[in-house]
C-alpha cells in the first residue's frame, strides 16, 4: 500500500513537471525541447528569490513563475513563432539551440553544482492510515492538480482558450476572423514556462535540480505527455500518475535499475495499442 | 503551421534521441602557436571547464597554471641548456568524451602541443588515452581511479600515464572506516550504473566479508534516479546503520532528502562522488553535513606543501576539499610533466615519454614512480565534512585521524 501511494504522489510531481510540454504540445503543436531548461531555469529563479528575499520556496516559486513566463513570451513572439511560419519542423530544432543556450547560461551563473530547495516540510513525513507519506510530495500532487483543472478551464470555459483552440485548429482562419496569433501563440508559451517553473521549484524542493539535469526531466514528461495523449491536459494527469506507479513499484518489485527498462517498455506498448495517448480521440480522416 | 500528430510524435522521438547524442557546444579557444625549436613549449588540455565536470576542471586548470606560470616566471624551462617559455593550451571539451577527443587530437596536429595534461574521470581520460596512444604524443592525468583506466586499453598504454589512488585500497577505506564506530556491521549500498558505480559497487560488496561486514540492502539505479523512497524504506528496514553509496551530486542530495523524510538517521553515511564536491552541506541545506566521502587530500596528511596549498586556495575554494585536492593533483602532474621535458632535454615525444617513465620523486601529492602498467598510485583517505571543510578521520595508513562525528548530524 505505502508503495502504491508513493508511487501515485511521485506520479503527481511528474504531472507538475510534465503539464508545460502537454500544453505546447497540445496547442502549438511544438515539441518543446526546451522543456527540461525551463524546469531547471524555474528551480533556479526560486533559489536566487529565496536567497535573496528570504520565505518560503513555494511561495517565491509564483514570482518565479512569472518572470519566466514573461522571459518565454517574447521567445516564442520573435523566435520560435516566426521559425514555425517559415518550416513548421523548425521549431523543434529552435528549441533544441534554447535548450543547450540556457544550460549553458545556468553553468556560467551557478556552475555545474546542484541546487535544493529547502523547507521545514521538503522533508517531512506524514502518517496517514499508517501509511508514510512524504509532504513535498503531497503538496505536489495538490499543486499539480490545480495547475491541471486551472489550465484545463483556461483553455477550455474561457475566451482566451477559444483563441488558443481556434488558433491552433488554424492559425491563418484564426488569423482572418481577428483572433492575433503571434500573441496568443506567445501567450500559450508564457503560460507553459510559468508552469514549468512551478514544476522546477516543486522537483527542487523534493530532490534537486542542476544544470544539466534537464535531459531527464524532458524524457520523464515526454513519456508522461504521450503516454497521456499529445495534448490532453487530463491526460497528462493521468499519464503521470501511472507513470510514478508503474516506476515506484518496478523499483520496489524488479529494482530501480530496471525500472527505466519498465517505464519504457509501457510506454512502447501503449504506443502500438493505442498510439494517440490514452486521452486523445484517434484522429479522423 | 500545423504538423500531424504521428508526424510530430516521430519528430519528437527522433529529437529526443539525438538530445541524448549531442551535447554541450561551448568550447573555449586555442592557441595556433608550434613548439619549433627556441619558440614556446606547447602543452596542450582538453578540460572539463563546462558540464557535470566542470568543478573537476577548473581545479585541475588551475593547478596546471600555477605549474607553468611558476616555470615561466622563473626564466622559462630549461630544456637542453636553453630556457623556453611555456605555452598551456586549454580548450573545454564541456565534460563531452567526443569533443575531449577530438580537442586532443587538433591540440596535437593543428596546435603543436609535444604533450598533454589530463582531462578527469575515465569517461574523459580514456578517450583521450586513445587519442595520446594514436599521436605518439605524451599525456599524463589524474583524478582518474586507475583499474578503470587502465580497463581502457587492452594492449596497455604506450603514450598515456595515470596517477591517482586505485579503487582496490579506496573501497577498503569505507570499511576501515566503519571499524573505527561502533556500529551493527550491517551495509546498505547504493551504487549508480555508471561505470565507476558498478566497479566499485562490485568490490564494496565482496570485500564485506572479508572487512566482517553484512550487505543487508543493495540497491542500484540509473544515474539521473531522484525517487529513492522504497530503496530507502528497504535500507532502513534491513537495520543497516552503515550507508555506501556511489551516486552523482544531485541524486545524493535527492537520496539525502529521502532518507530524512523516512528519520533513516545510519550511524555512517558514505557519500563516494556526490560528497567530493566542494561545499557539499551548503549546496545540501546541511543534510550532507557529518557525511564520509574518500579523498584524495586533507589536511593532517602530511604531504609535501599541504600547508601552502591550504593557505593558497582553502578560502577560494570554500574549504579544504576534495576540489583543492584536485588543484594539488593538476600541479603535481603538471610538475612531473615539466620536470620530464627538462631532463629528456629536447620536446621530442619519444623522449618525453621515456623521461615520465623514469619519474622517481616526492611533489605535492605525494611520492610518484610509474610501474610497467604506467600507473602511479596515491593513497585515498577518508574524510568527514565538518562545515565547510571535509575532515581526515582516516590517514594514509588505515588508522584513525581525527574522531568520528556519530551519528550523520545533516540527517538528524
């Protein structure tokens, strides 16, 4: 039982840290592989406020948020989004060069040393139902499910998500009935980076992050993205909720050196059953 | 604008795959100058001054500058009669083992370097080995345990020398160690699958017997791992009060953090690799704090220069670490390569090569003499980390040095 609640929380951080790249993978259309960075960038901006203002982690992690979000705006109005005009696979290769310039930028600021977030609860426990429960984990998983209902009501119950839809169903039938792409693709990034940065501030605060650790962070929310289905905000809870189970209880059962072997392998299978994702309608013809 | 899902799933996948390959592009600059007779001697380094590495090489850069920034201010190398000045050619190969490689070679064939100073790890050093042996061109490293490196070449290396402590004695000294607390003998170990993981891992668990000791728990996991919760409920419900583990930086702090949200308070924490980073508990929020890591210097050793070199680097480096250490390694071998090109006489490789091998004497790091298998061992200590500094508790010898801090006071 202690295994499978572990595993479900551990599977809510993944839901923090993956729910950015499910955003711009869902609306843009865009594999952010970047995604990692901003994580990593969103850990570190919570550090420096932290240091430098005193407080809780959590709560420096929403100016956080923010700032990164307002530094991914204009990325994605003068950069990425003018790429995609030109070569719609551009993007990709565009976010790949953010990604190596804002590690590199992270090791010249802070060197390759590690950073951890630190807070009387990051390493607390609960007991509950006689179950050991980690309370960074737990908030976490409250936090990620917020983040989810909350971006899921953006895009889908408010005027915003009808421009983010519309403009991703078709940019230039959007552009005609006045709907302003370029901003509102910027608005979609800006949104997906402050999510990050709460991502990174949460993983921080749990483990740690580093500059360079980035790259496995990417891999842990592409499997969780696609697992969910590419662009299903749902999904992605769900996604990373299994894919914190399925990790925890292969480490616990087979050994954690085989639970990447395990995650993939899960990740191949769904792909061949049911390649959309599990929350993603096959699409039409 | 819009790309078909399968199509971006593939793109993705394909993307993904080659952000694994590729890897950092920074890379710092090079001299074009020639070591042609009466002109400045190249030394060429290939260093990790970028990456996961990077506290490895900008200590080992700046142990190689002093080196040769003493020669030159000295007059320059007296090499067969004539003083020449020192060039030291340094390019960051951002902790990459393909670009080491490749910067090993362009130092060599475009730079003019008559020989090289090592990189660190044997991730980066035996690569570069390869490219030294292929150039008939001199290389001596450090911070490179030797079985591993000498794993590197099946035929033994020609051109590529290695000085540093030996894996065999080092995974003796978490053990004698132990001997020194009162403890259950009970081991936990946790070992990455990085390749130093799985070596060491490997003799910590044979040698256990050997030391009286019980493995009760081991647990190993790929490198980059942050969820340790069951292997720690699983260490601590196996009664270990003895913890080894092999892991990165950032997987020690995430296998700290666990074990103090589980109150797992071992009454030793060996942290090999992730504890030899300068200023460790800082970087921790404390959790590292009374951790054990070997080391390669600390202060009570009573190596040559030890004092200096404290006084020197201690506050710039934040302590008298593993990272000073390493500044103390990367003069030593720069030393010893400095003293070879002067008694071979002339900056023929050949020459070089033959003059390393015949290196017999006492510097910084301790005493040196290479054996037929091109190795030089040191002796790996054990240190606690006691603030900021990482504190001898065991010397050179095996026996006790300064007492043991009991128990791990960062878990408490």
């Amino acid at each position: 039982m202690e295994v499978i609640v572990n595993g479900l929380l551990t599977g809510g951080l993944y839901a923090a840290t993956a729910l950015g790249l499910s955003v711009v993978f869902g609306t843009l259309r865009m594999v952010n592989l970047a995604h990692g960075e901003l994580l990593m960038v969103g850990a570190y901006l919570t550090s420096v406020l932290v240091v430098a203002l005193g407080g809780d982690p959590l709560l420096l992690a929403i100016p956080a948020a923010l700032i990164l979000g307002l530094l991914a705006y204009p990325l994605q109005r003068f950069v990425l989004t003018p790429v995609m005009v030109r070569n719609a696979d551009a993007p990709v290769t565009a976010t790949f060069g953010v990604s190596i310039a804002l590690q590199s930028i992270l090791l010249l600021v802070f060197t390759s040393n590690p950073r951890s977030l630190n807070a009387p609860y990051a390493t607390a426990q609960l007991e509950v139902l006689g179950v050991g429960v980690r309370v960074s984990l737990l908030i976490a998983t409250a936090i990620a499910l917020a983040m989810v209902f909350g971006v899921h009501l953006l895009l889908t119950r408010t005027r915003f998500g009808s421009r983010v839809r519309a403009a991703a169903n078709d940019a230039d039938a959007a552009g005609l009935v006045g709907i302003d792409v370029k901003h509102t693709f910027a608005m979609v990034l800006g949104l997906a980076a402050a999510v990050a940065a709460m991502g990174g501030a949460l993983l921080a605060l749990s483990y740690s992050a580093s500059p360079s650790g980035g790259m496995t962070w990417l891999v842990t929310a592409f499997t969780v993205v696609v697992i969910g289905g590419l662009g299903s905000v749902r999904g992605t809870l769900v996604g990373a909720l299994l894919v914190g189970l399925v990790q925890t209880l292969a480490s616990r059962f087979i050994g954690a050196q085989y639970s990447d072997v395990v995650v993939f392998g899960l990740l191949i299978a769904i792909l061949l059953i049911r390649p959309e994702g599990l929350f993603t309608k096959a699409r039409r013809a | 604008m819009k790309l078909p899902k399968n199509r971006l799933m593939v793109a993705a996948a394909l993307t993904v795959a080659a952000g694994f390959v590729l890897s950092g592009c920074a890379s710092g600059g090079s001299g074009a100058s020639t070591s042609a007779s009466g002109g400045p001697i190249v030394i060429g380094s290939t260093l990790p001054l970028t990456g996961s590495l990077q506290a490895f090489g900008t200590s080992l850069q700046t142990g190689y500058r002093k080196a040769v920034d003493e020669v030159n201010a000295a007059g320059g190398l007296d090499v067969g009669g004539s003083k020449r000045q020192v060039t030291l050619d340094i390019q960051d190969n951002a902790s990459d083992a393909d670009k080491a490689s490749s910067q090993a070679r362009n130092l060599v064939l475009s730079d003019g370097a008559v020989a090289l100073l090592g990189p660190a790890t044997p991730q980066l050093t035996i690569p570069v080995s390869i490219a030294a042996d292929q150039a008939q061109v001199p290389l001596i490293s450090t911070i490179t345990p030797l079985e591993a490196w000498k794993g590197g070449s099946s035929d033994g290396w020609k051109y590529a020398w290695d000085v540093f402590f030996d894996e065999d004695q080092m995974t003796d000294t978490q053990y004698q160690t132990a001997d020194l607390v009162s403890t259950n003998k009970k081991v936990a170990l946790f070992t990455d699958q990085e390749e130093d993981g799985v070596v060491m891992g490997g003799l910590w668990s044979s040698k256990a017997s050997e030391f009286g000791y019980d493995i009760a728990y081991q647990a190993q996991f790929p490198v980059g791992n942050a969820n340790f919760s069951s292997q720690v409920a699983e260490a601590k419900a196996s009664g270990a009060e003895v913890v080894i583990a092999q892991v990165i930086p950032p997987d020690g702090i995430a296998l700290l953090k666990e074990m103090k949200a589980q109150s797992y308070v071992p009454k030793l924490v060996f942290l090999e690799k992730a504890g030899n980073t300068g200023g460790y508990p800082k970087l921790s929020d404390g959790l590292a704090e009374g951790t054990l890591a070997a080391n390669w210097f600390a202060k009570g050793m009573g190596l040559p220069d030890e004092d200096s070199f404290i006084s020197e680097y201690a506050s710039q480096l934040g302590g008298v670490n593993s990272d000073l250490g390493t500044v103390v390694y990367g003069y030593s071998i720069a030393k010893m390569l400095l003293d070879a090109i002067s008694s071979a006489g002339s900056t023929d490789p050949d020459a070089i090569n033959d003059a390393i091998a015949k290196i017999s004497g006492d510097y910084p790091l301790g005493s040196v003499a290479f054996g037929d298998d091109h190795t030089s061992a040191t002796v790996a200590v054990q240190t606690q980390w006691v603030g900021e500094d990482q504190v001898l508790v065991l010397d050179t010898q095996g026996k006790a040095a300064n007492p043991i801090v009991t128990p791990t006071a960062g878990l408490q």
